[in-house]
C-alpha cells in the first residue's frame, strides 16, 4: 500500500498469507477494512489491527468485482453467481442462474442509488431488485455492445451514468432513463399436425369437423379415435429471442411440463379416448407470458361412446334387477311355502292333540259334572257348597274348550252343517249377557245392549251363533279393567260394494274399553292357536282358539267379521255382519221344524244358593303368624286363603304392585305368589323382597303354571324359598309354609340367644376375624356418618384390606354391595333421627350424608315403602298409642 503522507510503499503479503496468489479486485470499506479478491475467495483485512489479521469469505470461488451497497451489504461477483455478505449479520446469500440471473459468471456490479444493483456477465446485463429478489434481464437485443462483458470493468460517474466494458465496446446508460419494460409475452398457436399434415378449416376427422376457423383462432380441437397422433406448435406474437424463451404446458390441470429453451412443439401418440385440457405459456427468465387454452376432444368407438354405455348399463341392471326379482320371489315363494306347510303341520298337530285328549276327557267329565250336579242340589253346608261351586264353574270351562276344539275339527273336515232358523236376535243376545252378570258385579264392568229397532230377525243356527256371541264378550271381559264398560250395539245397515248376500246387513257391534289392539295384530288375532303377546290385563294368555272359531263360525254364517281400535276411548270394537232374509241359503240349511224362534240362550244348570251364616265366617286362628297371597284369580286366591284361614292370619291382593305396598306397611312372615299377574308380576316382587334388607328375611312361595326346568330356574334365582307348579297339592303347600315359617322361628332364637339357656353362663369373647372386619368397617362408616364424600376407597385404606376383598367379604356376610350396605346404614340412623323428631327431615338428610334431600326421599321411601315425612309421622303416632 502507498502512504499518501510518507510517499512510502509497503507490502503486506507476508502478514495476510497473500503470497503468490492473484488479487482480482480490491474493495476498501470505510470501517477501516480492505476486502481482495483472489481465485480463492475473498479475504476481509482489518487494516486497525497491528498484524493486518484477516479471515476468508467464499472460499473456493474465483473473485470479479467487489461492490458495497449503502446498507453496508457487500456484494461479490464471481464465477459461481451473486452473493451478498451482510457484515452486521455475518450471514452469506447467494444467487444464480436459478433465480433469474442470466449467467453465474459475474464480472462487474455497481449500484444505481435507488436500492438496485446492475451486474454484467458474460451473458448481458441483469437489474437486481433487492427488495423482492428478482432479476431483470438485457441483452444484445436490447442495446448492448455485446453480451459479453469485461471482468471487473465498470464505472460510475458524477452524473449517476453507469459504463460497462465489453469485448465488442463500451454500454454506458443512465440507470433513471431506463423504465423497466415489464416484457409480457403473447403466446399463439401457429399449427395443428395431424399424422404430421397441418389441419385446414374444414378438414374431417371422423365425422366431425376438427376446426372450424382457423388454427390460430381454434380453441377446441374434435378427432376420432383414430386420429389420436398430432402435434402442436406455437411461437409467441413478438418473436424476439426465441433462443431465450422457454415453452412450458400442462394436461388437465396437471404439472407444468418445460420444453428445452427454442424447443415450440410438442407431439402426443396414442391417446385414449376422452377430453384434454391443454394449457400453454412462454418464460423468459422470470417473466411469464400469458397461458394459451385448448382443448382436444377425441371421440371414442361407437361401441365404446358414453349413449353405447348407457345402454349396456342399463341393460345390465335391467338384467341383474329381473334376476334379483325372479331370486326373490322364488324365495319368497319357497319361504312362503314352507311356512304355510310347518304352520299347517304345527297346526294340525297340535289339533290332532288336543282332539285326541279331548275324545279322551269327555267321559271323565261328564262324569264329574253330573253327579257334581247332585251334590249341588243336594248339599247344605255352605263351606262345601263354595268348593262345589268352584269345582262346577272349572269343570265347564274345560267342558267348553274341549267343545271349541272339537267344533273347529268338524270345521275343518267340512262336517259342521248349520240349521237356520229365523231369531229375533235382540232377547237372544240379551238372555246371553244375563251369563256373565257375576263376572261384571265382580269387576264392576258396566255391560249395555244398545237397538233402537222393536225386533231384529235374522237367519242363524242358534246351536252354534250362541257361541260367537259368547267367545267375544269372554274376550272383552278378560281385557277389560274393572270400573270399565262393554256396550253392544244392534243396528241394519246396506253397502252396495258388499257381495250379494251382504248388501243388506245386520250388524252388531260389541265394543270395550280394554287394552286395544296393536294395529299389527289386527289380522292375525283370528288366526288359530294366535295369543297377544303383550297384553297387560291378561297376562296368562288364552288357548288362541276362540276368536278362530267364532271367524269360522260366521263365515258359515255367510258373514263378515273384523276388529277395529276405538277413536275417541280406549279398547276396541268387533264389528259382525250378517245377511237379511234366507235367500242366500240353501233348501237342505233351513230348519223347517220351527221357522222363527224368539229365545233361545244356553241352558245353565241350575244350582243352590250359597247362604253366608256369619258365625261360620269367624274362624279361630291357631298361630299369631301373617300370610300374604298374592294372586290375580279370585277363585285360587279364596281357595288358598279358605284352606290356610284355620292356621294364619291371611292378607290378600291381586298383583305385585299392591302386594308390595301391603308388605311395607305390614310385614307378613311368608308370602305365597303367583308369577303371571298384571301390572307386576311375582318374579319382580319376589326380587324387590329379597333386595330389601328390611324385608328379605320374609320366605317367598311361587305358583306358576310354568313347567319347564328354565322356568324353575328363573324363579329361584330371584331368591325364592320355594317354586310350586300348578296344579299344586294344597297339602304340599301348606306343609311347605309351615317348614319355612318354622325354620325363620328357629333362626331368630339362635341370632337372639333364646333357643338355650346358655345366655346364663358368662363366655369368654373371641371374636372371629369377619366380625373384627365388620366391627373396623362399621367404625368407619359410623365416624363418616355425615360426610357426603366418603368413598370405598377411604374405607379399604383405613381398614386395610382391597376394594374386592371388601365386596367379596360384605356380599358374603351381609349379602349387599359395599354402596348399598353404606347406603342402607345412612338410612337406618335416618329412620331413627326421624323417629324422635328432634330434627327437619332436611338436617336429618345432611346429617346422614346426603346432600339433596330430595334424593333422599326417594331412596328412603325405596327401603321402608313410606316417604320421610309419613314415617316420621307413623312413628309418633305409635308412640301416642
């Protein structure tokens, strides 16, 4: 370096380790720094330093130009492109022909003043914007000497001028007369070659016309499946340096393909059948020309277009939906077939069975019922009376099933032949409802038969119409609730769209309050041997025979029979129609013995009295214990309770439900049940018994008509004592009450030290380890009496034992899960708390644990049958008495 002061020249290459390598450019920077240029990078001196230390950026490059912006950036030129060094950041960025620049040759940079910087290479001159990072481009075309330029030969004078030197001259430019052209590309297409022909306007591929003006102005291209080889080509509406353009396309929307730089066609071969969305466009550098749209249909085989596919589409489904049709209906057919013929052969068993036993019953009841008739009319003990009577009316409940079977035998033989006679029908179905007077006192049905005519004759067979009548009103009654009513109305009506016969009608119409029919069973209700499944007022069902016969029965009547749901009230009606006048009869039907009978109901037997004596009534009981019967039959229920009245105090009720009320206000000491009941059944008050801790010491007999082993099972997994089948041995029943009854005895005197007089004798107390438990367990439930929060957890951690050693240990001895059994002690102090009334049901509830004292209501009342309120009030009322 040359001292300007002592005009003195010194070398520093021995103190940069500069020796023998060749300095490029030099760049002085006013923080006192001197930046060389060599074939090995750049090497940045610090001149302030005693020893000129330096340290090396971009190593391995060959050096042009060295530039430093106003930002203090200092930019290098070299053989491998841009690169800019940011002395605050000490960060390196580099530029090359990737990101627009013409060529990575660098040889000259100078900065204009206004952010941007003007490079020349050895491929023209680029603008470099610093702000965004783009290039643009000038060449040979646009002015220049020559696009080849001189390594590090650049100046920029007073007036803002920038010079550059190149081999062919000097480019000088004032960089603010130059506006930036923003060059845009338009690109065309100048020809379409098919099998290397150029297509014309007007020209046939096919039967289409493959344009229709032309080429440059087409946009949409038609071919044949056959003409699928074609070509492209396309220029830009400039045409300057094409050298330097690039020409990119695109397929449906698919990546951009680029072509070599001057490369304008392309050439496709083969192509199915289908559309083609071709997009073109032409780059130079960074700048994008606009995107050029056609689109190339080729036109399949006429075997393989879209309307040839719809048909085979829809020939196809048309085929598959037949096949599918004639599959299902086959099926359906064999289904159907199949299930008529096992419904046949199930029915047809089962009738054979029942006739069988039916020929076999007749003799041995006739044999019942008639001397029983006898002693009816002969006996004057009341009590023996009574089981007569109840003997007689189930004797000809059997005697009338067994007639309903063999009358749909002889239906179905076609040996059932009717004799009409003209009946004035109104007494007739009057004397008939005169039947079931008992049966409508008992369950307060209110019975009604509603006409306005003064007479009704009609064709029947009063031998066989008595019993339509009959099955349907037994029929109401059964699904009828007591308190409800039946009415039964007789009217004559004409329908011009009925059969012949029927055009003029008789109707009558016996409607009830019941249960109603679920609109699904409708049809199937006449069908033999057919049972409601879910019938709520009568549980135990029926034989499914008696509304088959009566629908026979009318139609050998040549009428109609249909059910149908009340609109305005509950229940259902069954609507009869019959025919006026005989015409349709034939000679050999009609009765000519008697041509009108006015009366002509069923003969019931006539039977004695039963006079109550009250002093027969008073029994004198031998034992101070309780007996519930809960049965739903009337007849059974007074049978038990007659026969069990000498030995027990007898309770009874007519279902679960009120049984269950009963058992909370009156503990009984056993309870004999029936399980098929309305409302409740007896397995769900047997499990309701026996998951009371108050009241499962109480034994529980069930009755069932049930005999299978699964049944059996069923009721003594609800805890039963016993499981009796009907009919039962009155006998065995009560020997099984008094056992049970006796054995709970005995157990009490253990539990309470009575049975000996051992309690006399002072023992010694060892206490067994499940009762150390339960006394550690009681402790901790009793010291959390009142905390809401105590958990399972908190006991088996102050116990010492595992949650399912606990449950295991408490259902073993006390029968209860380990939260029942918390549950259970909380309301046991409550009933006690309650019991002295020395606190608000509210503040017994908070100091028993439970935070909502409605919650605590409800579980109350679910352990002792009373709400807390009634308890408390039971009990005071006890201590007044």
């Amino acid at each position: 370096y040359y001292d300007l002061k002592t005009k003195e020249f010194t070398s520093v290459q021995s103190q940069t380790s500069l020796i023998n390598e060749w300095i490029g450019c030099l760049h002085y920077s006013d923080d006192n720094k001197l930046y060389v240029g060599t074939y090995d990078g750049v090497n940045c001196i610090d001149l302030d330093s005693p020893d000129f230390q330096s340290h090396k950026i971009l190593s391995q490059n060959v050096i042009y130009s060295i530039f430093e912006d106003a930002d203090g950036v200092v930019w290098l030129g070299s053989s491998e492109g841009l690169s800019g060094w940011n002395k605050k950041t000490k960060e390196l960025t580099t530029y090359t022909t990737a990101d627009g620049l013409p060529s990575n040759t660098i040889y000259a940079i100078q900065g204009d003043g206004k952010d941007f910087l003007w490079i020349s290479t050895n491929a023209g001159i680029s603008q470099f914007q610093k702000k965004n990072n783009k290039f643009i481009n000038y060449y040979v075309s646009d002015g220049l000497q020559g696009n080849e330029f001189y390594k590090n030969a650049s100046f920029k004078d007073k007036q803002g001028i920038i010079w550059f030197g190149g081999m062919n001259g000097i480019t000088y430019f004032n960089p603010q007369d130059i506006i930036n052209p923003a060059k845009t590309w338009n690109i065309r297409i100048t020809d379409f070659f098919l099998h290397n022909n150029p297509v014309r306007k007007g020209m046939k591929s096919g039967i289409h016309n493959i344009i229709n003006c032309p080429v440059f102005n087409a946009k949409e291209f038609y071919l044949s499946y056959k003409d699928n080889v074609f070509s492209i080509e396309f220029a830009t509406l400039e045409l300057n340096a094409p050298e330097h353009i690039n020409y990119l396309y695109s397929i449906n929307d698919e990546k951009w393909i680029s072509l070599p730089k001057g490369v304008n066609r392309i050439s496709f071969s083969n192509l199915k059948p289908g559309t083609y969305n071709f997009k073109i466009r032409a780059k130079d550098n960074t700048v994008y020309s606009n995107i050029k749209e056609i689109t190339i249909f080729i036109s399949p085989a006429w075997y393989a277009s879209w309307w040839a596919k719809v048909i085979y589409s829809l020939l196809l489904l048309t085929i598959i939906f037949i096949i599918i049709l004639q599959i299902r209906h086959r099926y359906r057919m064999h289904q159907e077939m199949l299930q008529h013929i096992h419904a046949e052969q199930i029915n047809e068993a089962k009738l054979q069975f029942f006739i069988n036993i039916s020929h076999e019953i007749r003799t041995p009841m006739s044999l019942i019922i008639s001397p029983l008739q006898k002693l009816i009319k002969n006996e004057e003990n009341n009590e023996r009376l009574k089981i007569y009577h109840i003997i007689y009316r189930n004797a000809e409940r059997i005697l009338n099933l067994v007639n309903q079977l063999m009358d749909i035998r002889k239906i179905d033989k076609g040996q059932m032949f009717l004799m009409f006679r003209e009946t004035n029908i109104i007494p007739f179905i009057e004397d008939l409802c005169t039947t079931f007077g008992q049966q409508a006192n008992t369950k307060n049905i209110r019975l009604q038969l509603h006409s306005t005519l003064p007479e009704l004759n009609v064709w029947v067979d009063t031998g066989n119409f008595d019993k339509i009548i009959l099955n349907i009103l037994s029929n109401a009654f059964k699904f009828t609730p007591e308190k409800g009513n039946i009415d039964i109305t007789i009217r004559t009506g004409e329908d011009n769209t009925l059969p012949d016969p029927l055009k003029q009608y008789a109707e009558i119409v016996i409607a009830d309050t019941g249960t109603g029919i679920d609109e699904q069973e409708k049809e199937r209700i006449f069908d033999r041997f057919y049972q409601i499944r879910n019938s709520q007022q009568n549980p135990k069902g029926g034989t499914g025979i008696g509304l088959h016969l009566t629908r026979s029965l009318v139609e050998l009547h040549h009428g109609i029979i249909y059910v149908e749901n009340n609109k305005e009230q509950p229940g259902c009606r069954f609507i009869i129609r019959l025919p006026l006048g005989n015409k349709h009869l034939r000679p050999e039907e009609v009765d000519n013995n008697e041509q009108k009978v006015t009366v002509a109901a069923p003969t019931v037997p006539v039977i004695s009295p039963i006079i109550e004596n009250e002093e027969e009534k008073k029994v004198r009981v031998k034992t101070k214990y309780h007996v519930l019967i809960v049965e739903d039959d009337e007849e059974i229920r007074n049978y038990i309770a007659q026969e069990f009245g000498d030995k027990f105090h007898i309770m009874e009720s007519r279902n679960g439900k009120e049984a269950l009320e009963q058992i909370f206000k009156k503990a009984p000491d056993l309870v004999i049940s029936d399980i098929m009941m309305p409302e409740m059944d007896g397995l769900t008050l047997c499990r309701k018994i026996k998951q009371n801790v108050n009241l499962n010491h109480i034994p529980v007999i069930l009755l069932t008509a049930k005999t299978r082993e699964e049944d059996n099972l069923e009721g003594l997994n609800t805890g039963a004592d016993a499981y009796i089948m009907k009919p039962f041995n009155i006998e065995i029943l009560q020997k099984t009450v008094e056992n049970l009854i006796n054995i709970r005895q005995q157990l009490r005197k253990v539990f309470a030290g009575q049975q000996n007089q051992e309690n006399k004798v002072q023992k010694l107390e060892v206490k067994s380890p499940d009762e150390k438990l339960m006394e550690r367990v009681m402790k901790v439930i009793n010291d959390n009496i009142s905390n809401p929060n105590l958990t399972i957890e908190q006991i088996t951690n102050e116990v010492g034992i595992s949650r399912v050693h606990l449950h295991r240990k408490l259902k073993e001895l006390t029968n209860q899960t380990t939260r029942d059994f918390i549950r259970n002690i909380r309301l046991k102090e409550a009933a006690r708390l309650l019991s002295e009334k020395q606190h608000t049901i509210s503040e017994i509830a908070m100091l028993t644990g439970f935070n909502d004292p409605n919650n605590f209501s409800t579980t109350f009342k679910e352990l002792y049958g009373v709400p807390p309120s009634m308890y408390m009030k039971e009990q005071l009322s006890k201590k007044e008495e």
